[in-house]
C-alpha cells in the first residue's frame, strides 16, 4: 500500500522559492513536504545566478588587469586558464550548496522526497508509492531553456545556461543566440577571458530597459569588441570545419525586398533565448488548475484556480528572477499559513543586468509614466559628476529618476558601477511610495557612488532656485542681519 503523508505544506520543487517556503513554513512549526526530481538548489545555484556570476566575477578580474596601466600598474596581460575558471565557478556552487542541501532541511524537520510530484486529484499529490494529501500545496518547478525551432539545430552541438558553465576549455568564436539580460552578461564574460563572441537578435537588444540605459551598456559592449547585431533572423544552422556555421538574414528589409543571408561562423553555439515553465510532468489537469499560455495561472494572492495550490517563481511566467520567487513565498507564507490578505505588487520589483556597467531598474521606466500620468519629471546625474567614480576610473554611466509634479518617486533606472547595489534604496523608496524630499534630505557618505542618487534628487528643486520670490524671500530676511 502506498504511504500518506498529511503535512501542512507540500512544496513541489525545490529551487530558490520552493526552498524560501519550506524553510520558513517549517521555522513556524508547520509540517512541510518537500519535493525535488533533481539537485535541491535548482538552476539559480547549478546553472543560473550563482554559475553565472562567479564567471562573470573572473572576467572582471581579468578586465581589472587588462586595465591597470591606468592606474599606474605594470601587468602582463591576462591568460584564462579556462579549467582552472571552471574549477573556480564549481568551488563557488560547492561554497553554497550546503545552505540548499537534503541535509539542512531534513534538520529543520522537511520531509524531503526525490521525485517526480504529479497530482492524482484536486487534494493529492503522489510521488512513486507515497501519497500526500496536504492542508495547502506550492508549486515552483521553475523553468529550463527555451529551445528555438531553427533548422539544423538538431543535428549541432550547442550550450544553454544549463551546460555552458562545464567548459573546460575556452571557445575561440561563442556565437550567442539572443541578446536579453543573460545573453548580454555571458558574452562580455567570455569576451573578457579571451574569446571572441557574436551576438544575434531579432529584436533590440534589452528591449524591456530604458532605452538610454540600455544604449550605455550596448555601445560599452561593442566597444569591448563583442560583435553585436540586432534585427537579424537565423534561418539555420550547422556543422562545419569542427566547429558551427549559423545562416542569417536580417529582418528589416524593405517590403517586397529580399533581406540578404550570410553565413557566420564560429566555435561555439549559446541558446539565450527565454525560458518555459516546467509544468509537463504536473499533470495539473487532475487538479483542476489552469493554464496561462505556457505557464501557471494564479491570481494576485498566488493562488491557482484550485485555491489550495499556489505557484510561485518562473513557474507562473512572471519575471523570471531569483528574487521574485523569493518574493513569491513571503507572500504563499502569510497566505496560506497565516490566511493574511497577501497580495503580489510587480511595481515593487526591481531587476539587474549584470553586465559591466550594470544596468538596475524598478517601478516605472520613463516612457510607462508618459503613458501613465500627465505631468512627470525627469531627474539625472551622471557617474562622471561623482567623486568616487572618477577615483576608480567608473565614470560610465548615470542615474535616471522618475517623479509625479508632486515629487512621488515613480521608479528609477541606474546605470554605471554598483547599479545592482545602488537600486536597493530606490526599491524602498518606490515601495513605500516616498516623496523625492526624502532621497534629497538624507546624509550619504562622502566619497561613495550613493551620491549620485542624491544629487539626482536634488535637482528636483533646481527649478526652484530661479523664481522670482525665492530672490525676494532671500532679500528681505537679509534685512533682519
């Protein structure tokens, strides 16, 4: 007979989110079910944020050198040792394993089973002969890559995130397929330790950001020497002379005209082309929850249209960040075990591109305002106005602002060195809806790049300075000495 398991929470896949809830739900004392087919940690830890940032972490470090005469320094340049860079990315994911481990949490009392969760009913979940039939369930599978349909693919070897941080040995020509947030930080990663890279988009590279922002890391990227090149559709692909041959043609030509096809050629193929959410295996129908588009459909509390299920993560086909899924399971822990109203805000979530320079943004772009509101303004500073930018030689870049007539902080867009970091302060002040009074009143460290968001913010009150009874105010408290 099948065992059955009754816990509080059975949480069905165990990456960023599904960890976040298990750990906390089983830090209140609620009894948890936690289930995983693969590694716990998932693909933030074995094939995503983690991986991907040790990398970039050593190409920095190989730019730094690369750079030091401008500080005075004598070095040879830099030589990647690329399985000694796959050894230092492989330490880094053994580093932090253990805080994801089967062990930690069998030892904060989670139940945890390797397996395949799929849903008999609307109220159990089986895995092989265990049955579980739990108070509420959370699904966060997460997502794998996105296979694009192009011809010949089948038949070539090519990367995505989950196998191109087991190179051992560095790619002459990396021939990147899309150029979003992922994309972009790998192909001035392997740029950095010495390879030569192409990128291929059919749309415009960063295509959700700022467009400002977003022309700041593109031209830094080129000038780089990344070969970058956007409206350009790859019709096929194949294997040739060792390596891979990728046949494009562009996707602006004129109507009627026929776009021309080229062939590129290089060592090495990267699939960045977007994610889907891992929803196969399932088997969601039984439980009556619904489909939106390829992805889970929840409301704003995360429910699914079966309310004892919620979804959190990339499995729902919202931002695709380790930090909304983490975000997502503050909001399942009130929810469904504190029964508290809690309700998802978007607007509140910032993102980065980790690419140098960065580039951070939350609440509304420049343009979502237009569209929103009447009346915004604009506020700026840039990097090359601040002291500690010019000492680091990190002058590249500036912040961007956006305020109603009233001074609310609407959203703000950074970037420059550190922007990952800087935008912390401007989630608060868009998450409690601050005035810009706020930004501007408050005492920042000297030298430090933080000053550029205040200076940004005072020039909200520039305007200020050239009115007529300002002058006159002035003039007649100057009488009383």
């Amino acid at each position: 007979m099948a065992e059955l398991l009754t816990p509080d929470l059975c949480v069905i896949g165990a990456g960023a989110g599904g960890l976040s809830v298990a750990a906390a739900a089983a830090a209140f004392g609620a009894s948890v079910v936690l289930i995983e087919k693969g590694k716990l940690g998932g693909d933030c830890l074995y094939s995503g944020c983690v991986p991907s940032k040790a990398l970039i972490a050593a190409a920095k470090h190989a730019y730094a050198i690369a750079r030091a005469g401008q500080f005075g320094l004598t070095a040879a340049p830099p030589e990647a040792d690329f399985a000694k860079v796959h050894a230092h990315v492989q330490d880094i994911i053994a580093a932090i394993a253990p805080n994801d481990s089967k062990q930690r949490f069998t030892g904060l009392g989670v139940r945890v089973l390797a397996g395949v969760g799929r849903f008999k009913n609307r109220r159990t979940v089986a895995v092989d002969d265990i049955e579980i039939k739990a108070r509420r369930f959370v699904i966060a599978t997460g997502s794998s890559p996105a296979v694009p349909e192009i011809a010949g693919l089948a038949d070539v070897a090519f990367h995505t995130n989950e196998t191109v941080f087991d190179l051992k040995v560095r790619p002459e020509h990396l021939i990147v397929v899309g150029a979003g947030p992922t994309g972009l930080e790998l192909a001035q990663a392997f740029r950095r330790l010495g390879a030569v890279v192409t990128v291929l988009d059919a749309a415009t590279p960063l295509a959700r950001e700022d467009p400002e922002c977003a022309a700041v890391v593109v031209n830094g990227l080129r000038d780089e020497g990344i070969d970058l090149r956007s409206g350009i559709e790859v019709v096929r692909v194949e294997a040739r002379d060792g390596g891979i041959a990728v046949a494009v043609r562009t996707t602006s030509a004129a109507e009627g005209e026929t776009a021309s096809e080229i062939t590129i050629s290089g060592t090495h193929l990267l699939l960045a082309t977007g994610r889907r959410a891992n929803i196969e295996e399932l088997a969601l129908d039984n439980a009556r929850i619904k489909r939106d588009g390829g992805a889970i459909r929840v409301d704003e509390s995360l429910k699914t249209s079966n309310k004892r299920v919620y979804g959190i993560g990339d499995v729902t086909g919202h931002a695709q960040f380790t930090h909304v899924a983490n975000y997502h399971a503050g909001i399942v822990i009130r929810s469904a075990l504190f029964r508290q109203p809690a309700k998802l805000n978007e607007h509140v979530i910032p993102r980065v591109t980790f690419t140098d320079p960065e580039l951070a943004h939350v609440g509304l772009t420049e343009a979502q305002a237009r569209r929103q509101r009447r009346v915004i303004r604009v506020l700026r500073w840039p990097y090359h106005e601040n002291d500690r930018a010019q000492a680091e030689r990190t002058t590249t870049g500036h912040i961007k602002v956006v305020t109603d007539r009233r001074g609310e902080i609407l959203g703000a867009s950074i970037v420059g060195a550190g922007a990952g970091e800087l935008i912390t302060a401007w989630t608060l002040a868009v998450t409690e809806g601050l005035n810009i009074r706020a930004m501007a009143g408050i005492v920042v460290p000297y030298p430090t790049l933080a000053e550029i968001g205040k200076r940004a913010a005072i020039t909200y009150f520039t305007p200020t300075l050239t009115q007529g009874w300002v002058r006159r105010l002035i003039g007649v408290l100057r009488r009383f000495g």
